[in-house]
C-alpha cells in the first residue's frame, strides 16, 4: 500500500482543448547496474553530471485525459499492489483529480510490466469496473497466451502471470489495437523494443499536441544524453535502442512536447539537441496553470 503520509502529485496540463493530468504514482528503488549499452562508469559520470544519485530512483508516472464531450481516459495504472510500499499513489491522485475509478471509459495500456498495470486490479477485481482496456495486439500476443507462461523462464514467469492476473477481470472489455487512432483526437504510436508492443500515444486537440512516450527513458539524466544506454528490462535491447534514438531525433527537430512514465515529476516539456546527445527541458510548471 501507498505511504498515507505522502501528498499525491497531480498536476494538470493542456493540450488544446483536452486536459493531461500527470498522476504521479511514487518511485522504485534502481541501480546503475540495471544499465545496458555503456558502461556503469559512464552511466555513473552522466547521473552525477544531472546532479542525481549514483543508486537512482526510478519514478512512474500514469495520465489522465478529460475533455468536454469525452469521459476519462486513463493512461496506464502504476505499480497498484504489485509494486513496493513508495509507490501505488494512483488511485490517491485520480481522487485528488475529482474522478472516480468507476467514472474512467478507458485504460490505454502503454505495454504490459506490472508498473503499468499492476493497479487495474484490487484484490483480483477490477479497479476500474467499467472500463475497456486497450493495447497493442502484439503486447497481448507476447504475454498473455498459456503458451508464452510456458515457455517462458523462471526469472521471467512472474512477469508474465501479473499480466494475466492484472487483465484477467477485463477478459471481455480488452480491445488490441496495431497503430492509429484509438479514440477521438488520440492515437497509438508503435515503439517497440522495451516490449513487443510497446506503444505511445499522441494527443491532438487543434494546433496543439503532445506525446506520452512511455518508457522511451527510464533514466533522464543518462539516456537523453547517451541513447545508447538501455535498460535491463528491455525485452530486445537492439530495437528499444533503435526506437530510443529515432524517436528522439523526430522530438527534437519538431518540438513535440512529450510526458514520460519515468520522467521526474511533473514529467512534460520538450527535447532538444546537446552535442551528440539530447536533453530534456521541462515546460514551466504554474501553479494556477488549468
């Protein structure tokens, strides 16, 4: 269970006319040993080079979309149960938000590691009792089939059993989609690599518009400097490095405003060029901004 004692982050931004509310969901304990592609000692230099610590934490964050013609639309569900006691502040932050779990149409699953979607369940029910729950159907064919438990390590297996466990209660609301719009103004963007499907998900409203990228970057002050450092977690390391360095090459010559999972809180601005690298600025956080 979440810390009580522990304020929730929320923190609203707009995209035209649709409003993303950041729902901060705690943090797990990471170490540079998780780090892939360079080496601990780069890695190291480039966390105290952001003024972060050498045993980082990982933050998470899940999102909120509402709008005027449109009901909630939620973006992943944080650790829930699944994960350690400093995380699981979703639902805490959708209540501080003024929406009630019953009130959400749709979970848009960014892919299936139980941070994500550990909190679509509560005690094997659904948290979200009249929601449709919508991935990419490459992201159900990887974890979801008796076959892939099977087959499937030992190290890996609980893995693949919290996903089961966490979509078993949405059996018959689970919608697979494989690109394009997924609802109004909102539209799955394949970054395969962290896991097969993988996905984000580019909001437009108007002139306006802002990509949740996931887990693109878990670690912001060592892979928008160094892309070619992953994480390893990453189900096919070559191609979330692939998409890790595509994606921000397109960010930072189109000024798309992005929002990460695993971006420090509030978690959206933009990304632009350093050296043979990238950055990340983050938009101005108002406090009355709507």
């Amino acid at each position: 269970m979440a810390d009580t004692k522990i304020l929730p982050g929320v923190k609203r931004w707009s995209v035209g006319d649709i409003t993303l509310t950041v729902l901060n969901d705690g943090w797990f304990q990471g170490s540079l040993d998780l780090i892939t592609g360079i080496s601990k000692d780069e890695a190291g230099a480039l966390q105290r080079a952001g003024f972060r610590t050498q045993e980082p934490r990982v933050m998470l964050n899940a999102f909120l979309l509402t709008g005027p013609g449109r009901k909630p639309v939620l973006i992943d569900s944080g650790y829930g149960s699944f994960g350690p006691p400093t995380m699981g502040r979703v639902p805490a932050a959708l209540a501080v938000a003024g929406v009630a779990p019953e009130a959400i149409e749709t979970v848009l699953v960014t892919h299936c590691h139980p941070d994500h979607i550990g909190g679509l369940v509560v005690d094997g029910k659904a948290a979200y009792p009249n929601a449709e729950i919508v991935l990419h159907s490459d992201e159900a064919a990887y974890w979801l089939p008796d076959a892939a438990l099977a087959a499937a390590p030992d190290g890996a297996k609980p893995y693949f059993e919290n996903a089961r466990k966490a979509l078993a209660p949405y059996a018959a609301r689970v919608r697979e989609q494989s690109g394009g719009e997924v609802l109004p103004g909102i539209t799955a963007v394949h970054l395969p690599g962290h896991t097969p499907g993988h996905c984000g998900f580019r909001i437009v409203s108007g002139d306006k518009s802002l990509l949740v990228f996931t887990d693109v970057v878990h670690l912001p002050a060592i892979q928008f400097k160094q892309p070619e450092a992953g994480v390893g977690f990453d189900v096919d390391g070559d191609q979330a490095r692939a998409t890790r360095k595509a994606i921000l090459a397109d960010l930072a010559a189109d000024g798309t405003r992005i929002a990460g999972s695993h971006l420090e809180f509030p978690a959206v601005g933009t990304v632009s060029r350093d050296g043979d690298g990238y950055r990340f600025v983050p938009d101005l956080w108002v406090a009355d901004e709507a």
